[in-house]
C-alpha cells in the first residue's frame, strides 16, 4: 500500500465518524473525540509514520482543538476555567505516568543485559548444558527466555535481539537449511519453540512485554483497580507454568524436527562461552541491581513506587559503569516507546474524561444484561484475545480495545472487576502466537527462512486456541480462588 494511502485512510475514517449522527446519549464533543481516536488506531495499524509521532499528532490535536473535542459546555462555561492551560496540562499528562517511565526503565535493563553480555551468557549456559538432543534444546530456549523476560519489556529485544542471533547458528551445523526442506530437520523445530515460548513468558511478568504495562495503567485509569508486579506474576502463576512445560513437547509432537540428538551443540556453545571468558565485574553487579528491583517490585511496592525503584536501579547502574549516560540519551527505542506510550496513555484516558467510555459501558451492559458474569466472562475475553488477527501490534490491541472491553465488563451487574482484568490483560502476551505478524518478533522467526506460511499459520491456530484454552480452563478457576 503506498504511503499517501496509508496516511489518507486514517483521515477518511476519521472524516466519516464524524458525519455520522451522534449516538443518543454521548456528547457531540465525545464523539468528536473518538472519531480522532480512531483515526490513532487506524494510524498504528497501518503505520504511515512511527506510532510516536502518531500519538504525539493526535495529542497536539486535541489540545489545539480542545473545546471542540476535549471539554464540554459546561466546562467551558465554568468561572476561571482555563481552556488553553487545562488543555496543556491535559497533553503532557502522560508524560507523569508511573508506568511509562517503568516502561522506558526496563529498556535500560535490557540495554544492560546487552552491553555485559549477561543475556548472551545465560543463553549459551542453558544450550551447554541442556542441548544434547533437541527436546531438551527446545527446553533450554524456552527457559532463556524465561530468565530474561521479568527485566526485559520488548519481546523483541529478548527473543529477536538475543534469543535469535544464537539458535539461528544452530540449524548450520547440522545441514538445515532455511527455504529447504532440510529446515525440517531441526531448524524448523527450534525457530517455532523460541516464537512460541516468548509469547508464553510475555504473559508471565507485567514487565516481560510494554503493551502489559500500558494495559495495567488502562485498568487503573479506567475501573480504579491496581495491579502490582507481584499480584500479575501470581496470577498467571499455573498458566504460565503448564504452557512453558508443555510448548516444548507440543512443539515436538505437533511440528517434529527429523534429527533428535544433538552432540554438536553443546560443543558449539562451550566453544562460544569460552570467546566471552570468565564472568566480569560488571555482570556481577547487573545481576545485583536486578534482582535488587525484583525484591523492591515485589515486596516494597508500598513504601517505594515501582517505577521509582527502577529509576534508582537506573542510578546505581550509571555509578557503576554498567551504562554510560551515552546509553541512556542514544536508546532511541527506550525515547521512542517512552513518547509512544505516553501519548497513547493520554489518549485513551481521554476516552473516559470526555465520557464516551461510561457511555459504551452503558450500552454493552444493556447488550449483556441478561447474561450471567461468568458467561459474560468467557464471551469478553475470547473476543478480546481472537481479535488479535485484526492487528500486526499489541500495543495497537491494547489502546483500541481493552477500554471498550473494560467498560462492557464494568457494567455487567457481579463482575469481578480484578479478575475479569487480569484475565484480559496476561492474554495480550500469549496472543501474539496467533499470527506471522501478531507481536514484535513474529516477523522476525517468520522471516528465517525455516517457518512456511501455510506451517506458522497453522501452528498458530493451534497453540492459540491451546493458550487461550489453558488461560481459561486454567486460569480462570485460579483467580476465582485467589480473589
């Protein structure tokens, strides 16, 4: 699709929304604001430009435009209200969310990982010592994966940039080869577990995927209900335990690799481990100062704010020389997700401030009303995560739908609010499987050369509806247990 179209689209949406009759009972200034908020998402769809600038864009709009789209009559009509002021404030909002400036803290985690090396070691220490044949194999990557996802945001900078880089060299050495049929032998194998495994630990820990972090501040923002890293991680507790053990077998069975044993890798490994020497002095203290945040995470969340003890984790790691200031100012990932999530926490905050969230609310516990909680439940959540084919990114999933779904759950009388959310919310990792295109490395694994079309999209019907099956057969009945 060329550009121009790609940047037309969003505007003709936005354009028709707007011609249409407002709906009985909104605001003709929520309207107006949903219909730019719409336009967002059609603009992260198709991406014309960065999904920062995306954000950012529709922000500098509405405020612009504010007493058009942002601000009633009657709050116009107020004494000593300030439009243009409130306006601002209104915009940079975001920009003071604790979670977002957790989100851009766990990128210097990663970027730590990357610069000691630490993440590359722990790697190639599992393949050693559980590579002998490629069940275990597929084993040692699922739990690489595992190590690094709670300090690791971006799924695609631990599976992609770390995960990847080393199994990639492993198909050589035994004659499989990409776009061949020799891919069978056993790289096609270990490509489909590292993809599959990485979507399991996304849902494990709040921090292992952004888009987790920016739901948590969804639900907070929009029913009042906090969730910590602590009560995530127990949460999905059971789920994530039964999908990492068995997607390794599954994968085994479902999608064999023709050789099973695998003395060349373990050689291969030790062979690298033995390039990058002995631990250093700088490892040592990553692995300090992120198993200081984990103990600050779980248990001081009280006393500490999580993003706060992320931030001194961040100090810590500059006094040391663990990360220079240079890699802070140059993680233009880090800047551009900070930007991205920042806006698009305003955005969809803006949905409830205009009103248009209560409303939706309203009128889907009209549609559900009759329909008990539980039923209810299942309904949402299996919508919510099967939708997921409709889009190429989670954060794009996340802005359009969870505070529509949110909302619709929220006025179904008996919901359990907190259990409804974490369902919804620790679905967004395992989702991603679904599609070549449905998380950040999905492209990656799906470009190796070792995944046909026909086999990722059959794989990924299949251990979606597998996860989201455990999810709620699982899952579901542990959460009414713990809340």
């Amino acid at each position: 699709m060329p550009i121009w179209l790609k940047a037309l689209l969003p505007v003709l949406l936005a354009m028709i929304v707007l011609l249409l009759p407002v709906p009985q009972g909104l605001d003709p200034h929520a309207w107006r604001f949903f219909a730019i908020f719409i336009a967002v998402i059609a603009g992260l769809i198709l991406e014309p430009l960065p999904g920062a600038v995306v954000g950012l864009s529709a922000v500098v709009l509405v405020a612009i435009a504010a007493p058009w789209l942002l601000f009633s009559p009657a709050q116009l009509a107020a004494p000593n209200f300030n439009s243009a002021g409130t306006a601002f404030r209104w915009a940079v909002a975001g920009f003071g969310n604790a979670t977002v400036w957790l989100i851009f803290s766990a990128f210097m985690f990663a970027a730590g990982y990357e610069k000691t090396q630490f993440g590359k070691r722990l790697a190639l220490l599992l393949v050693k010592k559980m590579g002998k044949n490629t069940l275990t194999l597929g084993y040692a990557i699922s739990f690489a994966d595992l190590l690094l996802a709670p300090f690791t945001p971006s799924n695609t900078a631990r599976s992609g940039g770390t995960i990847f880089p080393i199994i990639s060299n492993l198909p050589a050495l035994y004659g499989s080869k990409p776009n061949d049929p020799s891919a069978r032998l056993i790289g096609s194998y270990l490509m489909w577990v590292a993809i599959a495994a990485t979507c399991v630990t996304s849902s494990m820990f709040l921090s292992a995927l952004a888009p987790n972090l920016l739901a948590t501040a969804l639900v907070k923002s929009q029913i009042d209900i906090s969730i910590s890293w602590g009560t995530w991680a127990l949460a999905f507790l059971p789920v994530g335990v039964i999908l990492l053990l068995l997607t390794p077998l599954l994968a085994y069975w479902f999608y064999p690799p023709t050789i099973k044993s695998n003395a060349e890798v373990p050689r291969w490994a030790a062979a690298e481990l033995t390039k990058l020497g002995p631990m250093q002095l700088k490892e040592w203290l990553l692995v300090s100062f992120v198993c200081l945040a984990l103990v600050l995470w779980i248990f001081a969340a009280k006393y500490i704010e999580p993003a706060l003890a992320a931030l001194l984790v961040i100090c810590l790691m500059l006094y040391t020389k663990v990360l220079d200031w240079s890699d802070i100012t140059g993680n233009k990932a880090a800047w551009n997700t900070l930007v991205w999530f920042a806006t698009l926490v305003t955005l969809a905050g803006g949905l409830s401030d205009v009103g248009f969230i209560r409303w939706l609310g309203v009128l889907g516990g009209q549609w559900l009303g009759d329909v008990s909680p539980v039923t209810a439940t299942l309904v949402l959540v299996m919508a919510f995560y099967l939708l997921h084919y409709l889009f190429a990114s989670s954060t794009a999933h996340t802005t359009a739908l969870l505070p529509v779904t949110l909302a619709i759950g929220a006025a179904i009388p008996g919901m359990n609010l907190l259990i409804f959310s974490l369902l919804l919310v620790t679905s967004l990792g395992l989702m991603g499987i679904l599609t070549p295109y449905g998380t950040g490395p999905s492209p990656i694994y799906f470009g190796s050369g070792y995944l046909p079309a026909h086999d990722y999209w059959r794989l990924g019907t299949l251990f979606g509806l597998f996860y989201l099956a455990i999810l709620l057969c699982i899952g579901y009945p542990w959460l009414l247990m713990l809340f």
